[in-house]
C-alpha cells in the first residue's frame, strides 16, 4: 500500500522511500553529484535509498537504489563533503568492530565521482585498530529505468530484474543495458537479491579497497551531449582578493558552472548551461540565457552558443 504523507508534527522527516504518489518529492535533503547530463541524488549518508534518489544519466534513472552495508555491524555516518559538483566524499564508522578502547577503529570510505553515463565509487575499509577483523561488506543495487518525468510526479514504476553477466550485475530494457561491476575483491553476485557480497579481512592498520563502476548502454544519442573538461566556453579565471573565502567561493562557482554545460551535438561548439538539477537538467530559454548573460565578463562564446 502507498503511503501519502500528509503532515510532519515531529519534525522528523521521512524516510525516502515513503511514496509521496502524484506529489513532486522534496529535495531539501539530498546530495547532489553531477556532470551533465548525469547527476546522482543520494541521502548525506551516501546511499541512493528510493524516492527521488537515483543514478540519472540524461532524462532516464539507471540506478533505483545503491546501498553499501556491513553484514551484522551498525555503519554510524560521520561525515560527507561535496569536493567538486562531481566528486562527493563520505565516511562512516563500522562500530564494535575491532575496538579495543571506547574510540572507534574501523571506518568506512566512500568517493563517488561521476563523468556522463559513468558512476563510479571508491570504497574503502580501514583498520586503524590492533586486533586483526573480518567483515562482510555488501553492496545492494536495483533500478527501474523511470524517466526523470515519473521521478518527478512522484510515480513508482516497477524495478527490474537483474542478471549476472561477466562478473557483474546487468538491468535491460528495450535498447538501453545499465551495468555494475567491482574492479576487485571477487564479489559473490547474488542477481535475485542484486547484491554484490565482500568478504573482508584485514590486519591491524591496513585497508581494503574496490570501486564499483556503474555505466550505461544506450542506442539512442543524447539530446544535448556533455562538454568535455577542457572544452568550456571560457578561458581559465581565478580571482584573488583580501579575502580567501571570496577567491574560493569564486572558484567552487565556476566549477560547479563548468559541470552544467551542455552542448548541440550538430554544432559542438556551441555550448549552454543546463537549468538546474535534477528536472531541468537542459536548455531552458530563460533560466540558460539569463546565466549566459551574468557570465559575459568571462567571456562572449557562452552567450553566442545560448543564443
């Protein structure tokens, strides 16, 4: 049964999965990871956990759900840090697990890093305890291939199901094929339950690591394909003033604008940025030429491309 949320008086907020059916969900409280035309909506923790969450590659969620959990053990987040627009950093603590004090001695890390139709997340888990441990880590996954339409009405379209091809998961559907690997570790693939299982263990003061990729097959081109890095419509700007949280914030901005670029795949040099994340993640007249114009003082080449 659906649950429609009509009220907080707690003050809590839901959890994402909580169907909000026909209503735009709320986004007040994720994380955003993007280079257009992909993005990644997580909760701070990490974990792509339903509701508007997702692994989105132009209009289309190739990833319903991501979770990364440790068999048995309570995974306390600490901490999560947006690096750049494409690169978001979490840690947690795997509590109770080779402890020998009242502080915590084994941690998990995860960076996730995004290029156009490529997820991919670095794990890690570090031992900085004195008593060797062994741990099962596992990743769960699902998609439903919704496209960015129903996300955003709050529709739930069926997930599913996987299979196991070449040592990873694989999701179809028509011509589209979404895929997830791990470059080590020799996971136990589980397609039914779409899970990826570690079996970890590790001496004191050592770490183990993965990355698990995430990347999409599409017959079907992008409508407006991505800007490679070194292809931005402007020359490379800094500022420098009295104050070093100006000259960041500076920098941070144009970063961030850098990842919303957007190109005509007939002509590639003309390039706009996108709205915004996530439902407007293309040209949009106003809100594109308006930021074409406020960006002029570095330079005209966005503005002709907008226009």
């Amino acid at each position: 049964m659906n649950t429609v949320v009509q009220g907080n008086p707690t003050g809590h907020q839901p959890p994402a999965d909580v169907v909000t059916e026909g209503l735009q969900p709320f986004l007040h409280d994720v994380c955003t990871t993007l280079y257009a035309p992909s993005l990644v909506l997580s909760r701070p923790a990490g974990d792509i956990a339903g509701g508007p969450d997702g692994f989105f590659h132009g209009d289309r969620r190739l990833l319903s759900t991501l979770s990364v959990r440790v068999e048995g053990v309570p995974v306390l987040p600490v901490s999560h840090t947006l690096a750049a627009a494409d690169r978001t950093a979490f840690r947690a603590v795997l509590r109770g697990v080779g402890e020998h004090t009242a502080d915590p001695a084994v941690t998990l890390h995860r960076v996730r890093s995004l290029e156009p139709g490529v997820l991919r997340e670095e794990l890690e888990i570090a031992n900085a305890g004195v008593k060797d441990i062994r741990v099962e880590v596992v990743v769960s996954a699902g998609t439903d291939l919704a496209s960015m339409h129903d996300v955003k009405s709050g529709h739930r379209v069926p997930v599913l199901p996987a299979e196991i091809e070449d040592g990873a998961l694989l999701w179809r559907r028509d011509e589209v094929a979404v895929r997830l690997s791990a470059s080590a570790g020799s996971p136990r693939i589980d397609a039914g339950a779409g899970e990826l299982r570690f079996e970890v263990a590790l001496a004191p003061r050592t770490s183990w690591r993965t990355t698990l990729e995430c990347a999409v097959t599409d017959d079907e081109p992008q409508r407006f394909p991505a800007v490679a890095r070194d292809a931005v419509p402007w020359s490379k700007t800094g500022l420098r003033s009295a104050d070093q949280r100006m000259d960041q914030l500076f920098a941070r901005s144009v970063g961030d604008l850098e990842r919303l670029l957007l190109s005509d795949p007939e002509h590639p040099d003309d390039q706009f940025l996108a709205a915004g994340s996530p439902w407007f993640l293309t040209l949009f007249g106003r809100d594109s030429l308006w930021a074409a114009r406020m960006l002029l003082p570095l330079g005209s080449d966005l503005a002709a491309g907008t226009l």
